[in-house]
C-alpha cells in the first residue's frame, strides 16, 4: 500500500508591487500595502521616515501610534541648531504615542564633514550609494532601520518593515530585520513589499 507524503511547502510566494513612478503620489498605497504586509506577519514594528512630518503623520492613519517609529534627521540637518519637523505634525505624532526619532544619517555622518572639506567620498558613502542602485526609497529604508535600532526603538532579533521614499512621501516598503551600525552586516532583508520600478536620477550626485 502506498503512504501519501505531505512535505511542508518550502518556499514563499508573494507578489511585490512595481510602482511606474517615484515619490509622494505613490504615499498611500504603499502605506495600505506595507499594513497589509504588517498584519500577515503580525510584527510589532513599522519604521517610516520623514522630513516635515507629512508622511508620519499620513502613517498614523494605517498604523497604530505604539507601532510607529518615525525616523527624522538629526538636528542641524537643514539648518544649524534645528529640527525640520513642523510644529503641527511633531505634537501630532507625539499625541498618537509615536516613538521619534532624531539621529545622524548613517550612510552620511561625520563622513559629509570629509567630503565637504576635502572632497572624494568615503567608504560609507559608497555604500549608500550603492543601496541606491536600488532606489533612493530602498537607501532610506534600509538606512532608518538601522538609526532607529541604534537608537533602541527597534528590536534587532525580530522582523519589522521600514518605509521610505524618494523625495516627500513614500514609495518603498521592505521587511527586514535591524542590525545595529557597529554590526550593519548582520542586517538581514527578507521581503519587498513594493518599491519603484524606475530610479529617480539626479544630475548631480549628493553626498
């Protein structure tokens, strides 16, 4: 008599959302679609990024304020001494219970000081640049994982998703597990989500 074999499934499959545009017209549905996403796994974390605070603010109607990291730069970024934040969407955020979070950039840093003074591009520069070849919504998403994890509002052993854009809004979302910078090849990346099918392509290379 032949026995049935049941083998578990061992792989994954899932789709992942090309976008024919980049930037903040894309904010919405990559929102819904990283929520979706968020609630398969049922993680805990969601990382998204911001300048102004518009895109942090937009995330508090998908997400949850105790799931929410929103990762600003650090003071000083745009203008010496400030945050960049608007005043509306800070108290906002800070009401719906957001973890915020104001740090250096990794791929940028200490090392933009180099750059400006001496010129060229650091190693660590190189590496941003690198992870835009992916799309500058994949830079900063992989980039604000691993400040929000520095900054210990992110666990490094567990699953979140990341959420960044090409300019203002959003357009990129990615599963991931954080690493710390002192050990940032311990990241691991583990789904797409959706992301821009074409680059943003800058005249001018900013570093």
């Amino acid at each position: 008599m032949l026995k049935e074999h049941h083998h578990k499934q061992d792989y994954l499959e899932k789709k992942i959302i090309y976008f024919n545009a980049v930037g903040k017209e894309n904010t919405d549905h990559a929102l819904k679609l990283a929520k979706e996403r968020f609630d398969d796994l049922g993680l805990k974390k969601v990382i998204v990024a911001t300048s102004f605070g518009n895109t942090g603010v937009k995330a508090l109607e998908y997400f949850k304020g105790e799931e929410l990291v929103v990762v600003n730069s650090m003071y000083g970024f745009r203008e010496p001494g400030k945050e960049s934040l608007e005043p509306k969407n800070k108290k906002k955020l800070q009401d719906s219970g957001v973890t915020l979070v104001y740090t250096t950039h990794l791929f940028a840093g200490i090392d933009r000081s180099i750059t400006r003074r001496f010129s060229g591009i650091t190693p660590t520069q190189l590496i941003g640049q690198v992870f835009k070849m992916l799309g500058e919504g994949f830079k900063v998403s992989t980039e604000i994982a691993i400040m929000a994890a520095d900054c210990g509002a992110v666990p490094v052993d567990k699953e979140v998703i990341a959420i960044g854009g090409t300019g203002r809004g959003c357009d990129t979302a990615i599963v991931l597990i954080p690493s710390h910078s002192n050990n940032f090849f311990n990241l691991q990346f583990k789904e797409i989500i959706c992301m821009p099918r074409i680059r943003h392509l800058k005249d001018k290379i900013i570093l």
